[in-house]
C-alpha cells in the first residue's frame, strides 16, 4: 500500500480540525482512492476461499472517515484511521467476516464476528459448547497462532452466561461478547510491498474460524 495512506491520517491526528481538513482534501481524497482500489484488490482474493464475499464492492465495506460526535466528549471531527469489513453485505454485515483497520502505529486485520446480535451471541456460544474441542483445535492451530495469540479480549460477562452451566470446563470461552481473531500490523508492513500477500495467506489460514462462527449462526 502506498505510503499516502498512513502519511496522511498521521497528520490528520495532529490536525483533526475541519479547517485543516478542507485544505488537505486532495491528500485524503488521494489515500481514500488507494484504499479502495486495495480493498477491491483483495475481495477476489479472499472469496476464491470464501464465495460470500464474491459480489461486494470496496465502497460497501468501508466506513466514513465522519465521527459522530453528538453524544462523544471528543468532539474530534474526524477518526484517525481507515477501515473496511468485508462481509457478504459489507460494513452492514453481522456475520462473520475480515476487518482491516489502517492507522499509525495501530493496524491491523481481524476476521470472526464483532457485536453481535444477543441471539446471534446465544447461538455461537451454543455452537462452541457442543463443539468445545473442535473450537479449541482451531484457535490452538499452529498456522493461525502464527497470526493470532487467540480470541481478543475485547469485552466479557463476569458470570457464565444465561442457559449454560456454570461447571463447564472452558466456561471462558462463552464469556465473551465479541468472537475476533486479530493480527496487528507495523506500519513497515502496511507499506511494503507484501502486504497484500500477507493478509490473503493470514485470511485464508484463520478462514476456519469464520466457518466456524458461520455454522452457529446459519442453524
């Protein structure tokens, strides 16, 4: 990916003033152009393994660089980083999909499910308790460990969530509110020249984790 992109959104977080923002407009227009074309470079990358993702368009899976500040102490008008969540419905999407977030010293790429609906949340859980150790295969095998030190600890309940005994063994497990893999990206990485080989051969290794994810909620 060219160097634009991160050089831009590290000015934008000394500057995330409106006023700066419309005298640089090029500059972001310029970044917002290399992602797009990135993104729409790897969607038939990642659907020759995953055929959901075969008909979206980059400009469906990524989101506004506009903050919404109406109930934020921030009021920063704008977000520091671009992103894309590629889904069969794009952004929209609530199922199981791969996430790239670029930003200075803080990229990285995500596959699984991210907020999902409370009954969306049960049936992973579900899933995972009937089918605990072949879970535990997938999060434990050796290729996706080379990218992900396991499921992110985002959010989790305190207790053992409602229907499930309190005994099971890996009770943990269906603690948490999000299910996500994570790689994290040095911005060196980001502008190299691999970059995109690395996160098709990082998607197709943790697309087992999605299959997964995706299973639960289709039954």
């Amino acid at each position: 990916m060219k160097k634009i992109v991160l050089d831009f959104l590290a000015q934008l977080q000394e500057n995330n003033t409106r006023e700066w923002f419309q005298l640089h407009k090029k500059q972001y227009d310029e970044a917002k152009k290399e992602v797009e074309s990135f993104v729409n470079s790897i969607i038939p990358a990642i659907a020759k393994f995953d055929e959901s993702v075969k008909y979206i368009e980059a400009k469906d899976c990524m989101f506004r660089i506009f903050r919404d500040v109406r109930f934020a102490k921030d009021k920063s008008p704008y977000k520091t980083n671009m992103g894309a969540w590629i889904t069969h419905a794009g952004r929209k999407g609530t199922g199981p999909g791969y996430y790239i977030h670029l930003q200075p010293g803080g990229s990285f790429i995500s596959v699984g499910v991210y907020m999902p609906e409370p009954e969306q949340l049960k049936k992973i859980r579900k899933e995972i308790y009937y089918n605990v150790n072949e879970f535990l295969s997938i999060l434990n095998d050796k290729k996706i460990r080379k990218y992900s030190d396991g499921l992110q600890e985002i959010e989790k309940v305190k207790m053992a969530p409602k229907d499930f005994p309190k005994d099971f063994q890996e009770i943990e497990l269906l603690k948490h509110k999000h299910y996500i893999l994570t790689f994290p990206l040095r911005n060196e990485i980001v502008e190299s020249d691999h970059f995109y080989d690395l996160l098709i051969m990082a998607f197709s290794v943790m697309y087992p984790f999605n299959t997964f994810l995706k299973r639960a909620l289709d039954e």
